[in-house]
C-alpha cells in the first residue's frame, strides 16, 4: 500500500481508505448502497488490514449510527493499527438542535460516535456539510476543544464549496484554532467539477483531498455500457438518487476509453477509473466501497500500477467538462501568458 501525506498535516494515509456507507443497511437509501454486518463486515476490515489499507471513513448519519456501530465491532482489539475518519453535520433526530455546526451539535455528536465506534478518539473528524446558520468561528473553536481534549485528531471539510473553505481557514488563522488538514469531496471521471475552483484551492493552502464516489455512483464499476445498462448492483436499484447527474452518451463514451484501456492492460473498468483518479493533483486518499471481498480485492488491483501519460490524455479528453463562469473565462489565460522560449 502506498501512503500520502494528508495535506499540511503530519499524518500519512494509505492512498485507499475503505468506506464503510455499506455497513448497516438501515433505511431505504443506505439499503442500496449494502447491509453488510458481521462476519462478513469483520472478513472486510481484516482482509483491508492485511493489504496495508488501515483507513476506514464512516459518518454519524450513514445507516442512523449503524455504520459506526457496525465498523467499531470489527476493530475491537485492533484499533491502535487503524485510522478512523467519521462525519457530523447533518441531522439525527428531529429536535431543532440534533442537526448543524453548532457547539451544542457537535460535541454531543462526537460523543455518541465515540461511544458507537468503542473507542477514545477519532483520528479525522470532518463537518460532513456547512451550517451557514452558525457562525465559522464556533464551530472551529467547538472542534479545537475536541482536539485540545483528545477526542478528535485532525479536522476535515466535506461538500464544502470554495468560499466556505477559505473563510474556514482565514478564520482558523485568525484566531489560532485548529486547520482543516483535509477536504473530502465527489470526484470521477464522470464528475470533474471540482477541478474548477476546489482543487486550485487545496494546492494553493494545503488541504489534502480525500476522493468520495471515485466510481461516479457505481456507474464506472464496468457494469454500465453502451446498449446494456446495469441489471445489479446500486444502479439497477435506483441508488443514482443523491448521486451526480451524468449523461448516458457521455458515460458510454468514457466507458468505452475506460474498457480499451482495461483490456490492453489487464485490468477493469474499475481499476482504470481508480488508477487515473491516484494520479491526479491534490488527492491524497480515495474512499472505496466494497458491498463482500470479491469487491474490495478487485479495488485493491487499482494500486500498484500506473496509466501511461498516452492514456491518462485519453481518459482526460474523453471525460472533459466545459466550465462554467468565471471558470471559462480564467483559462484563456493559458493562452494570453505564453511560456518564453529560453529561460
């Protein structure tokens, strides 16, 4: 397994963390996505121990604290040799105060994550959304008195857009709380918007980007291809609800370069798509999925070999997006700036 830095932190991360969205199954959404428990959750978590994946990416709200639940049964006895990253933000319960960035929210859903997942401290705690009704600072200093506790090790961003990192950071600057080190963020070949403006931003401040739905919502598994759509898995089961919108004809297309590429090597559509996302800049970590072991092997064959630049420019051309404004407009200055012949 290969380990990143995970931005401007001290910490290394394999370069894949197993997300455990699957673990549970509670609830019509997380149903599609797996149910796994048990001796079949702890044969996963053992096999990723065993290939040097030692990270493992839950949240609060993935199957109402099952997930969490599930993931802490399997590492008893084996958490000091691995990294847990879990989420709070969004709601659970129904009391006005059971969802947010509030102090009074966070604190309470730190402790009940800890007490789910068996154990003292959760290595990155990431803010799953942004509370625009709490202020930054509060927030920041909620989760700097977590750290100062113990109870948390690292702070992340999720699904934040540009701004709202960057008033995150210039806020923790200013008043010496602790640094979002990580961003974790939807990025695919099938859903390259946040090349835009947030990889910019995590190169210029040294955030680190965790990848989530490195498989475009299951439609890069190789199961989806022209003139035959999936008939299994999360797909076939209405589980693209939440997921990025992608156009048939383009993910065919993509498909198709994704296959040839697959072939000629060796590989699968999968580990293609996974490949091509460990090269790109900014990524330090990419979430997998894995719903049994036959999944998580075939993940663990996306490592360990690297896309020629010939096809990593093929992938790129195929996937490209048009940005939209200003975005469009700042890259003619690729144009207007020519590098000088001579230096």
């Amino acid at each position: 397994m290969q380990y990143r830095q995970l931005g401007r932190s001290g910490l290394k991360v394999p370069l894949l963390s197993l997300g455990t969205g699957t673990f549970g199954g509670a609830g019509a959404f997380f149903e599609r996505w797996g149910s796994t428990q048990g001796q079949e959750a702890q044969r996963i978590v053992d096999l990723c121990l065993d290939h040097g994946l030692n990270m493992f990416d839950t949240a609060d709200v993935y199957s109402a604290g099952l997930s969490e639940t599930v993931l802490g049964q399997t590492l008893k006895g084996k958490r000091q040799r691995a990294l847990i990253s879990s989420k709070a933000t969004f709601g659970m319960g129904d009391g006005p105060n059971d969802v947010g960035s509030s102090r009074h929210h966070l604190v309470r859903a730190c402790e009940d994550s800890l007490r789910r997942l068996q154990t003292d401290h959760i290595d990155l705690y990431f803010m799953h959304g942004f509370d625009a009704l709490t202020p930054v600072d509060e927030t920041l200093r909620a989760l700097d008195d977590l750290i100062s506790a113990g109870k948390i090790g690292y702070i992340g961003a999720s699904n934040f857009s540009g701004w709202q990192l960057m008033k995150s950071l210039a806020t923790s600057e200013r008043y010496g709380l602790g640094r979002y080190v990580a961003y974790q963020g939807c990025y695919s070949l099938v859903s390259r918007h946040y090349e835009w403006e947030l990889m910019p931003l995590m190169l210029d401040q040294g955030v680190g980007t965790m990848v989530w739905s490195p498989l475009g919502w299951g439609r890069l598994t190789g199961k989806i291809r022209r003139g035959a759509p999936a008939t299994d898995g999360r797909i076939a089961s209405g589980g693209a609800e939440g997921g990025p919108p992608v156009n048939d004809e383009k993910l065919y297309d993509i498909v198709d370069v994704a296959d040839d590429i697959a072939r000629a090597r060796g590989k699968t559509v999968a580990q293609v798509a996974l490949n091509w996302l460990s090269l790109r800049p900014s990524v330090c970590n990419i979430v997998i999925g894995a719903r049994n072991e036959e999944q998580l092997v075939q993940n663990l064959g996306a490592i360990g070999w690297s896309l020629t630049p010939e096809e990593v420019a093929r992938l790129d051309a195929v996937s490209r997006e048009t940005p939209v404004y200003p975005y469009w407009h700042q890259m003619g200055f690729d144009n207007r700036n020519p590098k000088p012949t001579t230096w």
